[in-house]
C-alpha cells in the first residue's frame, strides 16, 4: 500500500450518520468541471435537492433533517468542491414551510413548533456554517421560508421567470427566519422595509437589481430561442413619476402581449444550468482554504445578526402558532386559490373591541367565513 492510498485507508469520518436520505430531499454528488468544460477526475459539486414539487418544494420537518445532514456532509467532504443548493423542476426552488404540516398539526401547538424550529434554525447555521461555497440554483420561486433559505447562501443564480418575495405579515408570521437578518445588509432598509413588510413578490430581474443575485440567465424559449422574461419590464427606464421600473410589471396591452408570449414558449432551464456550472469551475480554480476563510468573513454580517436573534426568534414565532400563525397558515391550507389570505379587517376591528383569540375569533377571520364565500 503506497503513502497516499494508506492516508486514504485511516481517514476518519466527521459525518453524523452515514449517509444522507430522506424522502423530498436528494443528495448527489456531480464531477466537477473546468472552465472548458472537461471533467475534473475525483473532485465532484454535491447537489442538494428540494423535490417537493407538488407543493412546491416546501419542506417538511423530515425534510428540514435531511438538508442539516446533507449541508453537513457536504461540509466534511474532502472531494466536494462546492454545494449547488436547488429545487425539483421550474415552478419553485422553494416557498418555505409545508404549509398543510404547519396548519394540520403545528397550529395550536406552540412547544411541538419551538421544536420544529430549532430544526430549521439548525438548517440555516448548517448553511451558514459550510466549509465549501454554497450556491443556490433558483429554479423557480423563491417565496417565505424558501427565499430565507437562499439569502443564506453565498451565490445565488435565478432563471429570470422567477419570483422572490416574503410572506409573514400576509400569512400569519414574520420573516425573522433570516430575511429580517439578511435583507438590510444585502438590500439596504428601506428595501428590506418593502420586501418584508409589504410581502409583494418581485421579480428575478428586480432581485439582480437589488444585488440579491450573482447572475441571472433566460428561461422562456419561443420559437427556438431564449427571451427574457416577458412579464416584467427588463430595459431600464423611468415612468411617467421617475420612478426605476426595471423589473417591475408591465401593465394593460403590454401585460396581455406578454401572457400571450408566454403561453407560445416552454420552460428550458439548460442556460442556468450553465451558469451555474460556470459559476462552479470558476470556484475550482481557487485555493480551497483561502475560500474557506473568505467565505467566513464576508458571511459575517449575515451570520452575526442570525445569530443574534434566532433564539428570541424562535420563541416568539412558538408562540405565535397560539394567535395569527394557526390563522394564517390554516387561511392558506384551506382556502381556495383565490382567496387564501385572513380577513385582516374584521381581525383588526374585532382585535379594537378587545377581543381575544379564546373565543370565535379564530374561525370568524378564515376565509370560509367570509361574506360570499
């Protein structure tokens, strides 16, 4: 036995368990490749993959487990050069939180949520904490929990029919899952003050404006080449009032040409698949300890205010699963596609009167009870 082969013989493993699978989450290990494209022999990317599809690749408590032990081992690995964090399909990378788990069994029960979130919590630090550069490929929308879980990672990459956005105050919580954390140092605050308060999806194109994309590639193939998202405004120019519009929605006929657009194309995410390669080759060539250590310092706005804050963070949203969470995720989880959101208004006029969330409250606000419904 020669000395590299007896080094490989004692090296000790650093894993928690032996290996990493539960159903909705997939970890696999792709060669990696030069800049040219040629396959690199013993040196390979782990994928890390939501596959959730039919409910968007939200995770589930099992699936919380999985990424922890996938980003961990990862981490450990010594032939891993990078981590591409993902999603099934085109429709989402991920939009958070399994909402029926969290409305058919979390609701109501504040200690079994203060259990389930130091889970996620833990997913977050195990992103946080990866000794190899993690990438997060947005295949889709990246909504909630599911955006959280992206800004945490060191580069993101979107297909440019991607959405972003926030969802507590709609739905019954409040970001401080990381984007009350991430958003300020990332985006500044009057934009964080936006995206987190007002839960108003964006676009991928207004994401890479706003510097929480490293690229951005097309996605919407019509009549055999690539265009850019058409829903949205990509040249950059001023309204009527000055205001920037790139990325915004476009409105009336140029909305309907734009769905009209749509609907001719097909989705072909091979562009961002090349970028992300591209993304992963340029990370290759780098000295793996040196990366390692800037990755650290540039993660330490993100990772001091995380973990300053988790702990109150998840205490509070524990409790909250008493009063608007059980609200809203039941509002979602059971109402129609329409309608899925808590009648605010008659919550606030009730919450005036001094009422409290003992009495019928709770069911009144939901959206079967709703005038009309």
């Amino acid at each position: 036995m020669n000395a590299p082969e007896l080094a490989r013989a004692v090296l000790k493993s650093h894993d928690l368990v032996d290996a990493v699978a539960a159903p909705g989450v997939r970890y696999e290990l792709r060669p990696a490749q030069k800049p040219d494209g040629t396959t690199v022999s013993g040196l390979y990317n782990a994928w890390i993959t939501l596959d959730n599809p039919s409910q968007f690749n939200s995770y589930t408590t099992d699936m919380v487990k999985a990424v922890i032990l996938g980003f961990r081992a990862a981490s450990n690995a010594r032939d891993v050069n990078c981590v591409v964090f993902t999603g099934t399909g085109d429709k989402a990378f991920c939009t958070g939180g399994n909402t029926r788990e969290y409305a058919e069994y979390y609701g109501g029960r504040p200690l079994e949520y203060r259990q389930y979130m130091r889970l996620f919590n833990d997913m977050v630090s195990s992103i946080l904490a990866c000794d190899k550069p993690v990438i997060c490929r947005v295949n889709g929308m990246r909504i909630g929990g599911g955006q959280e879980i992206g800004m945490a990672c060191d580069f993101s990459v979107a297909q440019d029919l991607a959405r972003f956005g926030q969802a507590g105050p709609k739905h019954g919580s409040a970001p401080i899952g990381g984007a009350t954390d991430f958003l300020p140092p990332m985006i500044g605050n009057e934009r964080a003050m936006v995206a987190g308060v007002l839960c108003e999806p964006f676009s991928a194109h207004k994401a890479y404006h706003w510097g929480l994309l490293a690229d951005i590639a097309p996605a919407l193939v019509v009549d055999g080449a690539y265009v850019a998202n058409p829903l949205v405004e990509s040249q950059r120019m001023v309204d009527e009032y000055g205001r920037f519009v790139f990325g915004e929605p476009k409105t009336g006929d140029a909305a309907k040409e734009a769905k009209a657009l749509l609907a001719r194309g097909r989705v072909d995410l091979a562009q961002l698949d090349a970028r992300v390669e591209a993304l992963c080759a340029k990370l290759l060539l780098t000295f793996p300890d040196c990366t390692t250590k800037t990755l650290e310092e540039l993660r330490k706005p993100k990772l001091d205010a995380w973990n300053r804050n988790k702990e109150n963070s998840r205490a509070w949203l524990a409790l909250n699963m008493m009063t608007e969470a059980r609200a809203g995720f039941t509002a979602f989880n059971e109402g129609t596609k329409d309608d899925r959101e808590a009648d605010f208004v008659l919550l606030r006029q009730r919450l005036a009167q001094g009422e409290g969330w003992t009495g019928g409250l709770f069911d009144a606000i939901l959206p079967r009870n709703k005038p009309g419904a």
